[in-house]
C-alpha cells in the first residue's frame, strides 16, 4: 500500500528519468489498465508534473513513477476522487503530515434517489432543478448519482451568473462524444470473449479521458492569456 512519506513523492530535480513508455511499463503489472493517456490526465489534473526536455518531451523521475502509484492506490483501493487526492498530495509536498483521505465508493449505477435525498444532498432548488431537466442536464426521478453531481456543478455555477441555458453546447457535446465512443465499442461488445465488457468499458474511458484532456487544453489555452 502506498506510503505516507512526503520524501516519496517529492519530484527530482536530477537522476534517472524515464519516458512515459517506460513508466507505463513499469506500472502496468500493477495498474494493467493504465495507459499514457491516462497519465497524461493526472498531469493535466495537477497531480504529477513531469520534467520538460528542451523539445517538449516529458520525462519522469523514479519519484514521479512513486507518486504516480500512489495516485493510483488511493483511486483503485480507497475509491477516492482526484480532487481530494490532489489535496492530500499538496498537503504532503507543504511538508504536512495528513491522514489518509476516508474512503468513498461512487455508488452502483443501480443506486437510485428521490427528489428529497437530490435536494438535501445538494442543496439545489426546484427551480433550477426544473430547468436543468429542461435542457436534459438532469434526469427525471429515480435520479442516479451523476444527477448529484451534476446538481452540485449547477449550484456552484450559479455564484458566476451561469444557469443551465448556457450549459447546452455542452450538453450536445456530450451526447456527440458519446456517439464517438458507442460507435467504437459497439464491434467490441458483441464479441462473445468474455474480457470483451472488461475491455469496452476501458476503451470508453481511455477515450473519456482524451477528449476531457482536449477540452480542458483548449480552455486551458485561453485562460492562460488572462492577465
């Protein structure tokens, strides 16, 4: 299990540093569904920040490939999101002595809530609510847990003047990706191995993981201009 040690997973600024093949390869007998995608996602989140070579390459030390698997620990046995995990790592770089996070379990899809748990759970009202039903942000009741979210998201939009109105480009970008990645794992699913659910379902979240990386980078590029 990963250590508590903040010496573990402060980055060198000097030593042996590998290619994020290598760091795939070195992980993968732990981790076999990591991909460079998906570490490049942890960089794009804050959570590892390779070297540069002087042509852009990244480069990894051995304590980047240490804080990498204790990212992916804390995912894959403690059920923990990243932001709380980006938060326990910046607590350890301060040079603090954090407990580890409590563990949290994204409930089964089959897990269903009424209109009074969304409501107590984040705190949205029936207003807003209405209107992201309208624009299709939110489902209808039974709600599922990406509907608490989604609610959450929409209340801390809300402090910037943005309502569900505005979130529609959003949403049809969502419903074209998805028909990106259907299209993608649909060949896959009809084969009769058995891993063929196990694979289609990390394909569809290597490919999550690009285009959010994408969409971020191209926000991400403007925002950065912003004095």
């Amino acid at each position: 299990m990963a250590s508590n040690q903040a010496s573990q997973i402060y980055p060198a600024p000097s030593g042996k540093q590998h290619t994020i093949g290598r760091v795939i390869e070195l992980l993968k007998p732990e981790f076999p569904d990591l991909s460079p995608s998906k570490v490049r996602f942890l960089e794009e989140q804050g959570l590892i920040a390779p070297f540069r070579t002087a042509s852009g390459y990244r480069k990894y030390s051995d304590q980047h490939i240490e804080r990498i698997r204790l990212v992916l620990e804390l995912q894959r046995d403690k059920f923990l999101p990243l932001k709380v995990i980006r938060t326990y790592l910046e607590d350890l770089d301060a040079g603090k002595q954090p407990a580890l996070p409590n563990e949290t379990r994204r409930p089964s899809v089959n897990t269903k809530f009424k209109k009074i748990e969304l409501i107590a759970e984040t705190g949205i009202n029936e207003t807003l609510l209405a209107e992201a039903q309208l624009h299709k942000l939110i489902g209808v009741e039974p709600f599922v847990f990406s509907d608490i979210e989604i609610a959450r998201a929409l209340m801390n939009l809300q402090r910037f003047g943005i309502a569900p109105r505005h979130l529609r480009g959003i949403k049809t970008a969502a419903d074209r990706d998805l028909g990106l990645i259907q299209g993608v794992i649909a060949t896959i699913k009809k084969q009769r191995d058995p891993a063929a659910k196990s694979r289609a379902a990390q394909y569809a979240n290597e490919i999550e993981a690009d285009f959010a990386l994408i969409r971020s980078e191209i926000i991400r590029s403007v925002i950065d201009l912003i004095d």
